[in-house]
C-alpha cells in the first residue's frame, strides 16, 4: 500500500493506495492544491473570489467551478434548505473574514440569506449570484473532491479531505479499509464519512457554521457529527444537516438517508 500526507483545504489530507505507484498519489495532492488554490475565499485573485466579485451579471466559469455550483444547488435540495453555500456575507458578519489562524474580526449584524435557487443560476460555462450574495464552497468542496480523489486513483484507494472522505474497495485486507468514526472504528467499503463540527473552528461568542435560516452560528445540542453514505458528498450534506437540526430530530432525518451515524 501507497500513502501520502499533505495539508491543503484548510487541515490535513491523507490519500491511501493499494495497487498504486506513488506518482499517482503526487497527481493526487497537486490536483487537490490546484483546485484549493481556484476555490479559496481567502485569496481575491482565486476563481471563485471574482466569481463572487462578479454577483448580478453572469460570468464564464470553469467545469470544476460549474460542477460544484450545481453539486450546491442539489445539496440545498437535498437538505431540504440547511445546506446553503451563500453564507459568506453571514460568515463575514460573524467574524471569520480571514484565515482562521488570524483571528476573528468585529461581528455586524447577520444578512438574511436566500434560498439557494433565488441567489445562484447555473448553465453550461457560466453562472449568476444574484447582488449581494457571495459563496463559500467550504465543506461541499472536500466531499466532491475526496470522491472524485478515490476515483482517479484506482479501484482499491481511499481519500480524506480533512474528515471528508471516500473509501473505495477493501482496502490491504479486502474486508474494508479501517476508518475513525466516532468512538469507534469502522471498516468501510465502496462508501463516504464525513465528520461535521463546530469547535474546530470557534471563537469567543461564535463559531464557522451558519444556520442559513437565521443569518448566525448555529444553536444546537451537538458539537460534532460523523454520518456514513454512498458518497462523501452525501455524507457531508448529512452531517452538516444533523448538526442543525440536533440531537432530538437528527435521528429521524438520518434514518432513512444514511446506514450509520455518530452524534456527540
């Protein structure tokens, strides 16, 4: 087996191969570099900053770009609204206006955040904020990514993007490739995990996930989600989504989504 540790996407990135050559692996991390480097928030020259920038007209996007809005847009429909990628301006209000390392800023009072389809339009090679919208592609992003990193590197492979992951074939053993999930491990084959949290990135008085409903970091029971699904950007819809809805009415959304999950 072939492994390669990195940090990209804001953590640590683990790419595992068995039947690979290492070069694989090297394709694998750049890719991943490559696309953070288009997909930040952070930096004003990035893709999806001038995609940003460009809110009330429509602007030519590359495929990738175009593929996650669209991955956004049936997230939002999935999730039954939680899942909105149009809460930069509310993230902004609460402080997180630069990399985390640097600290929080002032907070201002939170934007109302529209559903999903009224802020964003999508079609081939271009797309549309409406004014005064903004994306943050956050989460979505690693559960693509991790799916689409497993996929290029071969029928037996596993890739995690900072707790977004995507498990593909059995891994050494062929029985699964072993996998944290809560307070256990977990040996999972063909499927995605995706852990969602909200003190990894805190501070005094708020933290980075919004509740699109109302504009401000979100109030609930839970402090980290682990949800199991075919995909890992299924499993980071689910997470993201139990944790909103806490610890009483999780349970009855998971149930019929997903084949496992963890909520402390």
């Amino acid at each position: 087996m072939e492994s390669l540790t990195f940090t990209a996407l804001g953590g640590e990135c683990e790419l595992y191969g068995v039947d690979v050559v290492p070069a694989a692996l090297e394709q694998g991390r750049m890719w991943t570099l490559r696309l953070h480097a288009r997909l930040t928030r952070f930096d004003p020259a990035s893709e999806l900053s001038r995609f940003n920038a460009s809110a009330g007209t429509w602007l030519a996007v590359s495929s990738e770009l175009e593929a996650l809005l669209r991955e956004s847009l049936r997230a939002f429909e999935v999730s039954e609204g939680p899942m909105n990628v149009t809460v930069l301006p509310a993230l902004l209000a609460a402080g997180y206006t630069r990399d985390f390392a640097a600290g929080p800023t002032a907070r201002t009072a939170a934007p109302r955040i529209a559903p999903l389809p009224e802020a964003l339009e999508v079609r081939p090679g271009e797309a549309r904020l409406a004014t005064g919208s903004a994306v943050d592609l956050g989460g979505i992003a690693k559960g693509w990514m991790a799916d689409r990193l497993a996929e290029r590197l071969g029928d037996n492979a596993l890739a995690n993007l900072c707790g977004d992951l995507y498990a593909r074939g059995g891994g050494t053993t062929g029985e699964g490739w072993p996998v944290g999930f809560g307070d256990r491990t977990l040996l999972l084959k063909d499927l995605g995990a995706a852990t969602s949290g909200t003190t990894k990135r805190s501070w005094e008085g708020g933290h980075h996930l919004i509740d699109p409903r109302t504009g401000l970091p979100a109030r609930s029971d839970l402090s980290e989600v682990s949800v199991l699904a075919s995909t890992a950007m299924d499993a980071e819809i689910y997470a993201k989504v139990a944790l909103l809805l806490g610890s009483v009415e999780a349970p009855k959304w998971l149930e019929p989504r997903s084949p496992g999950w963890s909520l402390a």
